[in-house]
C-alpha cells in the first residue's frame, strides 16, 4: 500500500492557483488511472486503485497534517512511511518547470508541510515538490493564492505528465530510484 497526498486548497476558487500543484498533479494520475475521488470524514478526498492512494486534504493548506494524519492512522499497519507515503507540493524556492524529489527533511517554510510534520510527529516521509517559482518576492502569501499565467500553465503542461510517469515509478520503484531519474528533470525553456 502506498499514499501519495497533493497539498492544495479545496475551494474552487483556488483550482488554478500556484498553491494547488499539488491537486492538480493528484488529480491528472487519478485522471490517468480512471478513479475516482470519494469523500472521507469531511477530512479528504481519497481515490483507492488497487495498491495506490490518492489523498487530497479537505482541511485547507495550512492544516494539512490533521487530513494526513487520519488516513496515515487508518493505513498504519500497512504502512512504512519513510516507503510508502509521498506528498507533493508548490515550491516558491524551484523556478517553475522544476522539480525535487527529497526521502524526508524540512518543511523549507511551506505551511502544508510543516503541518504534516507536526501532526505526524516527524519529518520521516518523501516529499515531492512542483517548483513555481517567486522565492525573490516579497509577498509570497499572495503569489501561492494566483492563478498560474498563461504562459506559467504551458511549462505547467509539461512538468505536470512528468509529475505523473514519476509518481507510477515511485510506486513500482521506491523512492531512491525515482530520485535518481527525475531529480535532475527540468523544462527545457530555451535561452
């Protein structure tokens, strides 16, 4: 069994935001594997297709950890989290058209993780982070909470199918593997 959760923010007018990479990535593998979300606890959507869960928080970005922490604690006996559990999130600090994909380590200031790691007791688990640049600014609060440009949605349809063959990789390969092939990944944005 192994969880991936994509961090967001459930209302709708969040979908297009910068925020929601994290959604929109969970979404397009839902979206790829033919599930279906159902609600959970009024807590999270889950999606369960044979071995693989996907998981988005209904509890809004900065309280992530309480919507992890309830499935974590329904899977627990299933599960090695440092292996099994994956979340995927929006990086201010990642110029768009990058990714990184670490095994466990700091929230880097993102508010979704650093509730996880709260919730959860520790920072044990992988972490799957959807550059979308904007580290150079100043308000960053409201940066995450805009929607993507137009021009920013066509690198984001590149990254987001790679987000996706990577995720399948992870499930069949483990995280050291999947580290190993896309860490280096980037868009190619010319010169």
């Amino acid at each position: 069994m192994k969880i991936i959760v994509g961090l967001g923010n459930p209302d709708s007018e969040y979908i297009k935001t910068r925020h929601n990479v994290g959604f929109m990535a969970v979404d397009l593998l839902k979206k790829k594997l033919k599930g279906g979300f159902v609600s959970k606890k009024r807590l999270y959507y889950q999606c369960e297709i044979e071995d693989l869960i996907l998981m988005k928080p209904l509890t809004f970005m900065n309280h992530s950890g309480k919507a992890a922490t309830s499935i974590v604690t329904k899977y627990g006996d299933k599960l090695d989290l440092e292996e099994d559990l994956l979340v995927i999130s929006d990086d201010v600090n990642l110029p768009l058209g990058r990714i990184r994909i670490r095994k466990s380590g700091s929230a880097g200031g993102h508010h979704g993780l650093e509730s996880i790691i709260e919730h959860l007791g520790h920072d044990k688990f992988a972490r799957f982070r959807i550059g979308v640049g904007g580290q150079q600014l100043d308000r960053l609060e409201e940066y995450v909470l805009q929607n993507f440009t137009r021009s920013e949605e066509k690198i984001l349809g590149e990254v987001l199918p790679v987000v996706v063959e990577a995720l399948l990789f992870w499930k069949d390969n483990g995280i050291e593997k999947m580290m190993n092939k896309y860490n280096s990944w980037s868009v190619d944005l010319g010169s």
